[in-house]
C-alpha cells in the first residue's frame, strides 16, 4: 500500500484493539472491494446511457455517496495512497457525468425529482405517487463530494456538490415543487437534504445553501402528517414523527442540529434534545441501537413507546444516523452522554453487524434472533462502513487551544496541535473494553498547561483518575468529565481505573387494557406480563448462542442471593472474556460480549434477554 504523505493531517488518531481492527476489516473489506472505478455496478448506473432508461425509482444511488463519505475519510486517517486514487476516479467519473442542469442521479428525464408527478396517493407511509428515492441519493452524493473536498481538496468536487445544491434550490423555489412531494414516509426520505444544504453554507458560507436547508424545514413543518418541529415541541414520542421511520427521522435531526449550529436557533435545539430523550428513554436496544418493527407493518419503524420484544429489529442504517445524531451533539454541548451513546453503539449494535472479513454486512440485528448477512445492493452494508469511519474523529477532540477531550477508550493514539503545548500525543494502553483499567500517556512538544477531559462513563462506580506520581486523583463523577487542568510534561502518565462488574438489567413486555366504567372512572388490567433479564459489563453488551446447543430460549429462575454470587466473570478456552450465570440447578449458562456471541458467521444465533420464571399466582 502506498501511502499519502503524513502532513495532510493536522490531527491524527488511529485506533487500535477492537475498534481498531474493525476499521482495518472496513478498509481491507468493503473499501476496498465494493467500488474500484467507474466499473464498479453502483457507479456504472450513473452513466449517462443507463441512467436514461432507469425508471424504476430505486434508491440504489445512494451507495455511490455513502462510499465517497467512507473512503474519504479512511484515505485520510490511513495515507492509503491506493484508495484515494480510487476515490478520486469515481469521483471524477461522477463529476463528468453531471448534467448541464445539476442532475447527477440515476433516473431518467420524466423520473427526475425536478418534475412535478400526480398527487400522493392515500397510504400509510405517504409515499409520492411515483416510486422516488432521487432527492436522497443527490443528498449523499453532496455529503460525499464535500466529505473528498474536505480532505483532498479539489475545486471540481466542491463545484458539482453547489450544482446539486442550487438545482434543488430551484425546484423547491421557482419550480413550485413541495419537498415532503418527493419522498416517502410522509417526506421524510426527501426532507433528509437539510443535513446537505447546511453543509454546503458552512463549506461555501453562502447564504443560499442556508436557505435551501431552511425552506426544506418550513414545507417540512407545514405537512400535517410530519410537521417534524412542531411535533417535537409539542412533546410527540419519535414514533409519532409521520410514520416513525428510524433511520431517516434520525438523519433529519442530523440535519436540524447542524441547521441549530448555523442558525443558533433555540427551538431547533429544543426540538432535537425531546427526540434525543424519546429515542434514548423508549427506542434504543441495550446494545444502543435503534430498533421497532414488532408487528408493525415495517420492520424500521420505532414501536408505541413502552413497547418492548427481544425481537426487535435493528436497521444498521438506523445505527449509523443514531452516531452521526449524538455525533453533532456531542459538537454542540459537548455533553459526554452523547459520546457514551456513541460509544455504546458502536461496541454493540454496529460491531455486532459487522463480518470480520469487512465486506459482509447483518441488514438488521436482533437482541435475541439469527445472524444474517444481507446482499450486494442493501444500503446497510455501506452505511455500517461509514458508521465505522465516524469513530476516529470522535474518540479525541481538540476543544480549543487550551483543553482536549478523551471520549472514546481503547488502545490506540491521537496527535494532536494544540496552543502552547504544540503537538500534543496521547497514548492509550488498555485492555478497554474488556477491562476497565487505562494507561494514558502524555507527550507533549513543549511543556504547557492544558485541560485533559476524561470521560467517565456513567456505569463505572467507584471509578478513579489519577496521574502517576502524585497522590491526589481528579474529581470524578460518572457520566461526567474528569477535568486535569494543570501543566504537562513529555512523559506524563495517567491511570483510570473504571470498575467492570457484571450488571443485570430488566425488560418488560406488557399490556395493559384501559378503558372507563360507565360512571366514568378509569378501568386499568393487566393482560399480558413477561420479564426479561440481560447482562452488560462495562460497555459490553453480552449474549449466549444457542441454550444447550439447540434452544432459542430459556426461562430462568434466579437465586435469591446477591447478583455478584451468580453473575460472575470468566473465561472461555481461549482466553476470551465470558460472564457465567450459575443458577445451581443446571450447568452455568456462558455469555460472551454481543458482537461475537454465537460466532462472528452467517446463520449464528444470538441470545441477549433471558425469559424470567413468573411469580408464584398468589
């Protein structure tokens, strides 16, 4: 592999460990293989002659963007010198294959987003009259040629990401065409352009992109059946949101925080931080990633909140917009709650995803269900790749000349420029996420004084943070920073110990009838009552295969005694981290972390909730 020389970055991180290897299967895998050039199936349908006869409203386009976002990025943080003339072939290809007007999708002419179509027929999820998915496919493909100018930068890319964005400007402006028109799920999959739009103003400043984002929220807000602010702030649960759909709910509130950085408008953060509640509270698996779809006639729609199945669907798309959401507000407020989200996701629900060898990608998981790895065209393959790109920046972030934050753990390093202190290394060694106890070193180019800001994470009591060789630790509160504000020197240790006992949790799937007497008090029963129990240790979600080799459940009947006598830490035969539940009238059942539960192969199952035995009937 050829490499990009080192000075194109001004911070580096690379990740090790888990995470570390992730990436390089990202990289190696799906990176590597899936687009190549212009030949590749999903960029060979943007040229010009295919393009002209496909009528059939797919959303297969998006690949194209999702790929440019991911390599992008991966090129960047690797100095893969291969995989950036690669991206910078398909990206040419692209640029080339624009037309005049800005068009650069896949449909043909009477297909294309700018012509107006009949009026939406009657549905349940709004869907326009003719089969589009054109809007969101020009939306990736503006995050993607930004995301190349962003690190390789490049006057054409930037050029034909502003064609775009002005070419929708003017359909929704002179050309008289709503945006909820032009996408399903009452607009939703349209109204996802104002992630896009802002980003063009902050890459461009002009004014225009600002107001293409704006004007997609107003039409957004004014359609009854999404009305996306007004409903947040009036307090809607995520699944009142027009249909609910989770994957593109979240890229819109993706959108509105970005809209919030640019514009500083109070009720867009307001409105973010209710779905944020309503999605983190009602909608988020133990593994943090967003699942509905139980008998719902969509399997990536959130559930009535309060609703609950160990069958719940997890769309890895969904997994992705849930890490860009917490993403921009950890940007925003800075908040460590949001890199714990993050955090969690990723070591669960998205690694869980993930096939070691990179390329294979699970469409949905399952908290309790059968690995499946989806095929060729399924969006969740590209968005897992891009969801995995996201991590780096966030691990390490420079807050400003005088302070930095440490928001992911695991082994790996970052360098970074900061003020005084010049550049600054920061070396993570730990066996995080296995183990709570991290070693970070310190290096600095010149002695200075500086914030260290360490995240503690909200399970980890009893947590300490100290630098070696002194007798005073910070203060430590979970959930919270610990802040080191003092002067470094090269060489500089500090010890965090996060204590990592097994944890129980508990799940309830019930239903209670409600309705009024005639003399009009409430009539409440209980119909329908099953308990659950699931294991975590630190941000490790854990899941057994199947019971006994053959069982897809197993009811549970716990001890009496304390959990920490029969929720225990072990190992496998090789050495891997297992927890062990010994219930003393059977042979202990294993739990390994989620991610590899069951083995990391197409067809394994993986069990996280335990059926618990129901109390005696009094």
């Amino acid at each position: 592999m050829s490499r990009i020389p080192a000075s194109a970055a001004a911070i580096a991180v690379h990740l090790d460990g888990l995470l570390g290897d992730a990436l390089d299967a990202n990289l190696a895998g799906r990176l590597s293989r899936f687009i190549v050039d212009e030949h590749s199936p999903a960029i060979a349908i943007f040229a010009p002659e295919l393009r002209a006869q496909n009528r059939e409203g797919d959303w297969y386009g998006e690949h194209a963007g999702k790929w440019m976002v991911a390599a992008a990025k991966a090129a960047a943080r690797s100095g893969d010198a291969d995989l950036l003339a690669r991206l910078r072939r398909v990206a040419d290809f692209l640029v080339a294959s624009q037309e005049a007007d800005g068009y650069l999708g896949t449909y043909a002419p009477e297909r294309r987003f700018m012509r107006k179509q009949l009026p939406k027929p009657i549905s349940w999820d709004g869907a326009p009259s003719v089969r589009t998915w054109d809007i969101w496919t020009h939306a990736y493909l503006i995050l993607g040629l930004l995301e190349i100018n962003r690190h390789f930068p490049e006057a054409r890319y930037l050029e034909a990401a502003r064609r775009i964005g002005d070419l929708c400007a003017r359909t929704l402006g002179e050309g008289g065409i709503d945006i909820t028109e032009l996408g399903n799920h009452h607009g939703m999959s349209a109204t996802v352009l104002m992630d896009p739009a802002t980003e063009l103003y902050f890459a461009t400043g002009e004014r225009r992109y600002l107001e293409l984002a704006t004007t997609v929220l107003e039409q957004a807000d004014r359609h009854p059946q999404l009305a996306l602010l007004s409903r947040a702030l009036a307090g809607a649960d995520a699944a009142e949101i027009a249909t609910g759909k989770a994957y593109q709910l979240a890229w819109n509130l993706v959108g509105l925080a970005k809209l919030h950085r640019a514009t500083g408008i109070p009720d867009y953060r307001e409105a973010i931080e209710r779905l944020w509640r309503s999605i983190r509270e009602q909608h988020l698996t133990l593994g943090g990633g967003p699942w509905g779809g139980v008998a719902h006639r969509s399997r990536e729609v959130f559930n009535a909140p309060g609703a609950f199945s160990p069958h719940g669907y997890v769309e890895t798309c969904s997994t992705l917009a849930w890490i860009q959401l917490n993403r921009e507000l950890l940007a925003i407020d800075g908040d460590p709650r949001y890199a714990e989200e993050i955090e969690r996701s990723a070591y669960n629900d998205l690694l869980g995803a993930q096939a070691p060898n990179g390329e294979d990608w699970c469409y949905y998981v399952y908290p309790n269900g059968r690995r499946v790895h989806t095929t060729y065209w399924r969006c969740c393959k590209s968005s897992g790749a891009m969801a995995l790109e996201e991590l780096p920046a966030i691990a390490y972030a420079r807050i400003d000349e005088a302070a930095i934050a440490v928001n992911l753990y695991g082994p790996g390093r970052a360098e970074i420029e900061l003020g005084a202190a010049g550049r600054v290394r920061l070396e993570q060694a730990t066996g995080y996420p296995f183990e709570g106890d991290v070693r970070l070193r310190v290096g600095v180019e010149r002695e200075a004084r500086f914030a260290l800001k360490l995240r503690v994470p909200s399970w980890a009591e009893g947590a300490t943070v100290r630098v070696y060789g002194e007798t005073a630790s910070a203060a430590v509160e979970q959930g919270a920073y610990a802040v080191l504000d003092r002067v470094w020197r090269d060489g500089d240790v500090v010890s965090l110990h996060f204590p990592m006992a097994p944890r129980s949790h508990r799940a309830i799937n019930r239903n209670v009838q409600e309705s009024r007497a005639p003399d009009g008090s409430p009539v409440r029963q209980e119909v329908l009552h099953f308990e659950y129990l699931g294991i975590s240790r630190g941000p490790l979600v854990y899941a057994s295969g199947l019971i006994d080799g053959f069982k897809t459940e197993e009811t549970l009947r716990l001890p009496s005694t304390p959990e920490e006598n029969w929720l225990l830490p072990a190992q496998d035969r090789d050495g891997e981290p297992t927890i062990e539940l010994r219930l003393g009238y059977r042979s202990p059942l294993v739990f390994a972390p989620y991610y590899r539960a069951g083995g990391r192969v197409d067809g394994a199952w993986r069990l996280t909730w335990m059926s618990l035995a129901p109390e005696p009937t009094p």
